[in-house]
C-alpha cells in the first residue's frame, strides 16, 4: 500500500499533466472531447472553506478543539481547493467549463439555475431541486410539473431523502416520482454517505441505511419505466450497488462527491469495482461542484489517469453513458 506522500505525489504529477494538457487548449476547448458533469448544484456563492480532496484520514472526535461542521476530516494536505472569492463563483466555474469543455446538469431553484444558464449559454442542462431551500419543505408538485413541462428542467433532483431518515420508496414522495415516470424524466436520488459525522453534527435526521441502494427495489417495482441516477453511487455498499444495477437496466449510478471525499485508494477500488463487474456502460462522471472552481479539472483527472480504465471506458464514463441516459441527441464521442 503506498504511503500518503507516494500517493499524493503521483496524484499531483497526474494533476499537473491534465493542467498542462488544459492549458494548452486553453483556447481551443472546443477540440477537446466533451464532458458531461452530472451533478452539479446552482450556488450563487462557493459553499465553505478550502477542501483537502481525497482525505487520507477521517479523525475521531477531539473534546479539545473545535469540530468543524463537516465533521473530522484533515485540513492541511497538496494538493488543497480553494473557494472563489465573492461574487466570482459562477464566473469562475464556467470559465473552467469552457476551458474544458464540460456541459454539465445544474440543479437548483429556477433562478438561480437561470442565472448559470445565462452566464454559459448551451453548457447547462437544468435540473430542479426537490426542496424548499428555505424551509426544507417538499417543492408543490404542481409547481415541478410546470418545471418540466414549460420551463425546460430535464432532470429531477437532488432528492436527499436519506437526509430526512426517509427510504426513497416511501409512500409519502411516491407522487414525485410517479410524474417523473410519467413525463419520461430521469430523477437524481442521493444514495451512500453523507460525509464525515453528518448523523452527528449536523443532520440528526440523516441514515446510513437509507442510502441502501436495494431501498430502491420497491420504488422500481412501482415504476419500472423509471430512469433513476443514483447519486454517489450508493457508496460505500458495492455489493447492494451490483445487486441493484443486475436487475435493474434503466439505473444508472454517478460518481460524484465520492470521486474526491474518500481515500483516493478507496474511491479507485469502488469504480474499478463497478465497473469490472461490467457496469461500464452505467458509470457517469460527476462533481457535487458547490464550492470550489478547480474541483472539475481535479476530479477530471482522476479519471484520465485511472490506470485501470481503457481510454474508450474513460470516454463511456466522462461523456457517452449520460448522453444516453439524458438522451441527448449525439452521436458517440
Ligand atoms: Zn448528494
């Protein structure tokens, strides 16, 4: 097993090359192959500090210092991601669109999605969000029908229900989906981890065991026509994620959030997995981009140097699987 300085230091020259291959095409992102980001959320404003990607380690709880809001995690490491300074965020990270060709799917209220589209026109595709940021209530569903049927929103989600302890097969948000299977709309559902101690400290309602991929078999079952995202790819149950994948064809999982969050060793063996289990085709690449504008050229990259991927499965799981769950109209790049 490499020790955390070999790991980081070949992560950083890998970093360094995909920067060096981006900057050459800095003006020419156009030539470059196109991305598709999954998961992406419509912040005016970068949301927290500075992130170490990829935490080696996930501290105990100290009596003697403060506990960051985001549970125990490191916070000196290299490489470090930096939020952008007010005001810039949006700026900032569509112009790291641009330079690297990435469309990406921007969930959130209608206005504030409205203001990612403006800022970069024909690179996002718009997704609702799922509650009140306010209040946390559920959206009417009047209101996500209008959505999608006047507004142009293509995907439904973030759906957190496992913040709220709630199984995805509940009958209390079965309408939701219900409509989502009706307009033909594919729906985005937070399934794994929530991050360091967030049962703990700051979503008491939050439930490991209902980010269980196979909670999802029932609400399947209901409707079978649905095309569902599994968010964070129900990480860390693999098994329940194969499981789930094996019966079920229209699922598709994505890798956000994972894909920096956990042990970079960790995070290589659970896409490996997936796909090794011949799942390549259902593997899309995706942020969880809220704060930090070089996020998406630093977990681009963890992909482009997968040594365990062929360059045609890079191409599947950057770009060709969502173009088909979306069903965009593309041909093959
Ligand atoms: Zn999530």
């Amino acid at each position: 097993m490499p020790s955390h300085s070999q790991k980081c230091a070949a992560l950083c020259v890998a970093l360094f090359a995909f920067g060096a291959a981006a900057v050459r095409a800095q003006n020419t992102s156009d030539k470059l192959p196109p991305i598709l980001d999954v998961h992406v959320h419509a912040m005016d404003e970068s949301f927290g500090d500075s992130m170490c990607p990829n935490t080696p380690k996930f501290l105990a709880s100290d009596p003697d210092t403060k506990e960051a809001p985001f549970g125990w995690i490191q916070d000196e490491c290299s490489p470090k991601l930096y939020p952008s300074a007010k005001g810039e965020y949006i700026n900032d990270v569509v112009a790291e669109m641009q330079r690297l060709n990435v469309t990406a799917v921007v969930f959130g209220d209608p206005k504030s999605v409205q203001k990612w589209r403006d800022a970069a026109p024909g690179r996002v595709i718009p997704g609702t969000s799922f509650s009140e940021a306010m209040d946390g209530s559920r959206l009417p569903i009047d209101e996500l029908r209008k959505d999608f049927t006047q507004d142009g929103f293509k995907v439904m989600g973030e759906i957190g229900l496992q913040y709220e302890g709630i199984s995805p097969s509940d009958p209390s948000v079965d309408k939701y989906f219900a409509l989502a299977e009706q307009l033909d709309i594919p729906v985005a559902i937070h399934m794994g981890t929530g991050g360091s101690g967030r049962a703990n400290i700051n979503s008491p309602n939050f439930r490991g065991s209902m980010g269980n991929p196979l909670l999802l078999e029932d609400l399947l079952a209901r409707h079978p026509k649905l095309r569902v995202q599994v968010m964070h790819a129900g990480y860390p149950m693999i098994e329940e994620m194969l499981t789930l994948l094996q019966a079920n064809s229209h699922v598709y999982v994505d890798v956000a959030g994972l894909i920096w969050s956990y042990p970079l060793i960790e995070v290589n063996r659970y896409i490996r997995r997936l796909v090794e289990a011949g799942f390549e085709d259902r593997v899309m690449f995706g942020t969880d981009q809220m704060g930090w504008p070089k996020l998406m050229a630093y977990s681009i990259s963890l992909i482009q140097n997968a040594d365990y991927l062929t360059p045609e499965q890079k191409r599947d799981i950057l770009y060709n699987n969502a173009a088909r769950f979306l069903r965009l109209d593309t041909a093959r790049k």
